[in-house]
C-alpha cells in the first residue's frame, strides 16, 4: 500500500493511506442477508479522529479525562459529517457534504466526487479492515485491539496495537467507528451504521463483520469516527 502526503497546512492529520479498488462481500446477521459490493479506490485515515485534532479544527470538545491521542469519542452520525466539512474547509478542500437542519439527518446529501473529507461507506470500511484477510479478524484480537479483556475499561491512544497488512490502526476494538450507510431503512428508519468494536466489547463485537446501528443523533464514550476520501 502507498501512503500519500496529505498533511494540511497548520493541523497534525495524519498522511491518508491509498486503498485500491476491489470487491467485498458484507453480510447482515441479523437478517441472513449476503450481498457483494465493489469498491472503487480511496484514502482512508490510518487511525480514527483524535480528541487532539477534533479540538484544533472546532477550538472545543466535550470534556474528557482522556489524552490528546485517544480516539474522539461522544460525537454523533451529525457531528462527525460537521466535523469533515469543517476540517475540508480548513485545508482548502472542497466539503463532501450539504446539510439541513434534521434531526434524522434525512438532508445529508454527499458529493462523491469532492475531494475533502466524509466518511467511510461501510463497504470502504470492512474492505479496509480486513486488508486482504477472510478470517474474522486481522490478527489475534489481544495484539490488535483494545478491548474488554484488556482494556482496562477505558480509551487508549490509537496506534498502539499492531495495524493489519494495510497499515491501518485501531480498525477493531478500542471505538466503534461511524460510516455514511444507512442501516435499514424500511426497519429502523434513519439509523447510521457504526463498525469495529469498543474497548468495552467482548470478542464476539470485535470483528470484520460485526455491525451495529443507531439514530445519527447518538453520541456514546465508545463511538469515534475515521476520515476518508474518494481518489
């Protein structure tokens, strides 16, 4: 994989890492449900949104004993699309997203073709997950992760578990991460998709495949996000 210096001008975002174009095969446990989608190629964060950058791009963040290098976590589905406008707009990119004012989030609409930063489809982000790997997870879950068996019950700074063949950080355990899709719409109606697992989780939530939902509106102190950008 090739890594592409990206690093804007005055905030410390780490360089993007190019995922190139494939094919990956999601699955809903929940309903059974199998289907195959191709991914066409773009960046992806190594590591998930900072506590540090979050604050240095909106000069605020919700209060938190936890270090500049933890995952920013307590941010909505609504927060975190703000938060790639915000940052886009900073580094003299070009916003992937309009917006209006639901609650359900019903006016998000994103311009695929922009070059500023939105988030992961959940195809991008199990694509990028897996790194190649068929197996329920990248590595043995201890060396990758953190979460309930070693965690400690708290937050830890990203990139201190080993990264998967592709470079990227934290993709399983330490915060669940938000991604663009829509869960079920005709079932839960406005429902965000998150992946990957928390630092609270049992092995049974951290894999590839998991996935999990809530309303756009939720902020939890599990739940971060990861930027990426279409290619």
């Amino acid at each position: 994989m090739n890594r592409e210096a990206t690093t804007p001008r005055r905030l410390a975002v780490d360089p993007m890492i190019d995922v190139p174009a494939g094919e990956i095969a999601l699955r809903d446990e929940g309903t059974m449900t199998d289907w195959t989608v191709e991914v066409a190629a773009f960046q992806l964060a190594p590591g998930p949104v900072t506590r540090e950058l979050y604050t240095a791009v909106l000069d605020e963040a919700p209060e938190s004993a936890a270090g500049p290098r933890t995952p920013m976590t307590e941010v909505s589905w609504l927060d975190a699309v703000r938060f790639c406008n915000l940052l886009s707009q900073a580094v003299g990119l070009s916003p992937c997203y309009t917006m209006g004012d639901s609650r359900d989030a019903e006016d998000v609409v994103c311009d695929w073709s922009a070059d500023g930063y939105r988030l992961p489809t959940e195809a991008e982000w199990e694509y990028a997950c897996r790194a190649g790997s068929s197996e329920p997870r990248y590595g043995e879950l201890d060396e990758i992760a953190w979460y309930r068996g070693n965690s400690g019950g708290e937050l830890h700074e990203i990139a201190m578990r080993e990264p998967n063949a592709w470079g990227f950080h934290d993709m399983i355990g330490n915060v669940w991460e938000w991604c663009w899709d829509v869960y079920d719409p005709r079932v839960y109606g406005s429902y965000r998709v998150f992946r990957g697992g928390g630092f609270f989780d049992e092995p049974r939530g951290c894999r590839a495949s998991c996935r999990r939902k809530s309303h756009p509106t939720l902020a939890i102190e599990d739940l971060g996000f990861r930027l990426a950008r279409s290619r």
